[in-house]
C-alpha cells in the first residue's frame, strides 16, 4: 500500500491535468455523463443507480439514487429519475492499493488489486468534485451508518483516491480507484444487483412502500431481493457484473 502523500505526489506525473476531475465544469455534466462512449476529460466513472422497474430508465417512475441535500449525515432517497444533478455519482473502484501506473488491464495501478464486488460511491452532483477536487475534505460519499443510508466524508479512515481518466481509443477510460476506504462507505454489488453494505452486511432496501422521497435504508434480507442497476458509459460501470449494468442513456 502506497501512503497518500506518495500516491499524490506520483499521480500528479502520470495524470495528464486534463483528465484530473477538479471542482471546475467538466466537458461531460448532468445526465451527460451516463452516455459518453469515449470521454475526452472527467468524469470517468460517472452514472447513476436505479430501480430498474421498467425496460428504459428514462421513464419517470424509475426510482434513483437521490442526494437530499450537498452536506454530511443527510439523508439519501430514491427520486424519479430527471437528470437533476442530486441523481450523480461517481463509482470508484475499492483496491488493496492505488498507485499511479494505472491502465486498463490494471486499474488499480501495480501496488494493488481490485477487492473483488467492491466499490466506492462518491455524490458529485452534475458531474462535478467538490471545491479542492478529489480527496477533499468536502468530499461525500454513500455511507451505511447502521440501518440508514447517508452522505458522509470520504476521507474517513485515511481513504485514498484517485480519479478516472480517458484512455482513448482502447477503453472507455481507466476507472476511478480508491484505497483504505473504510467498510460503512464500501459496497458489494452482486451480478444479480443486489447491494450490501461491507460494515453491516444488510442491503439496501427497496424504498417503494414509502414512495419518492422516502429515505433509504438497509435491510436483513427479509423477503424479495431489491435489484439496482447502474447506468453509464465509462469505467468501473461498464464492468460491473451480470445484471448489475444497465447501459447508457441517450
């Protein structure tokens, strides 16, 4: 494992500046960012997760993972999807170790491998990091905090991250990775889509029964498995197993 001073340092060379996903507009923004085949700049890495109830996520009944508000220990919902730029998300890849010779093949660079079904969920809503970018303090990601589902700091436990970048024309880009990452804020995703929370072991529920709007939470697994998929165009999303992908919207 590479200490983030050293990651940091090394991934300033081997990025180039403009693919860094920084607080500044990216070509790709809201709603955008789930069908852009071969990105030209940030964010890779960038979609959505619905509750595929119907054949095209497009339709304004299919429920989406939904940030309430752009600060810590909010509550995140399941809204209709509308391309707002509450619905974004980044997926990062959950790796033993980052470092900066990243490519396809090898995603989470030669200090480490991917944790098998194991992912990091980043809230950057239009498609865009917070002010400082990435690593920053004011960086939120989807947080099991017992049986609720909320926004709360990356960086908790000394987390690691770096960002996705094109690699054109071989891949639709090399994904976003992420070290150190902390159980409360990993998510297993089945091939079935299915999703567990890595700290818990409970899954994230299915929010029908309250309707739009009513805040996600985690389950045991009592009754029917709640199924999500993801939807984008670009790396780790285009990689996640079985029904778990649904595609791009156009």
């Amino acid at each position: 494992m590479i200490a983030a001073a050293t990651v940091t340092a090394m991934a300033a060379t081997a990025i180039p500046a403009a693919f860094m996903t920084t607080s500044s507009r990216a070509a790709a923004v809201t709603a955008t960012c789930y069908n852009s085949q071969q990105p030209v700049s940030g964010p890779v890495g960038c979609g959505t997760l619905f509750l595929p109830d119907v054949t095209y996520p497009h339709a304004g009944n299919a429920l989406t993972l939904t940030a309430t508000a752009d600060a810590p220990w909010t509550p995140v919902t399941a809204e209709p999807m509308s391309g707002s730029p509450a619905q974004d998300w980044t997926i990062y890849l959950a790796c033993t170790a980052v470092s900066e010779d990243r490519v396809p093949v090898m995603p989470c660079g030669s200090a480490g491998k991917p944790q098998a079904g194991r992912y990091v969920i980043e809230y950057t809503p239009g498609g865009l990091q917070p002010p400082g970018g990435t690593n920053s303090q004011q960086s939120l990601c989807l947080d099991g905090n017992g049986t609720t589902v909320t926004l709360a700091n990356c960086q908790a436990g000394g987390a690691f991250y770096l960002p996705g970048y094109p690699y054109p024309p071989q891949s639709n880009g090399v994904p976003p990775a992420a070290q150190s990452v902390i159980a409360a804020e990993t998510w297993i995703i089945t091939s079935s889509g299915i999703i567990y929370n890595a700290a818990s072991g409970l899954r994230l529920a299915d929010p029908h029964s309250g309707g739009p709007g009513t805040p996600l939470t985690l389950s045991r697994g009592r009754g029917p498995a709640t199924i999500w998929q993801a939807v984008g165009c670009t790396e780790p999303v285009t990689s996640l197993p079985g029904n778990a992908y649904y595609g791009c919207l156009s």
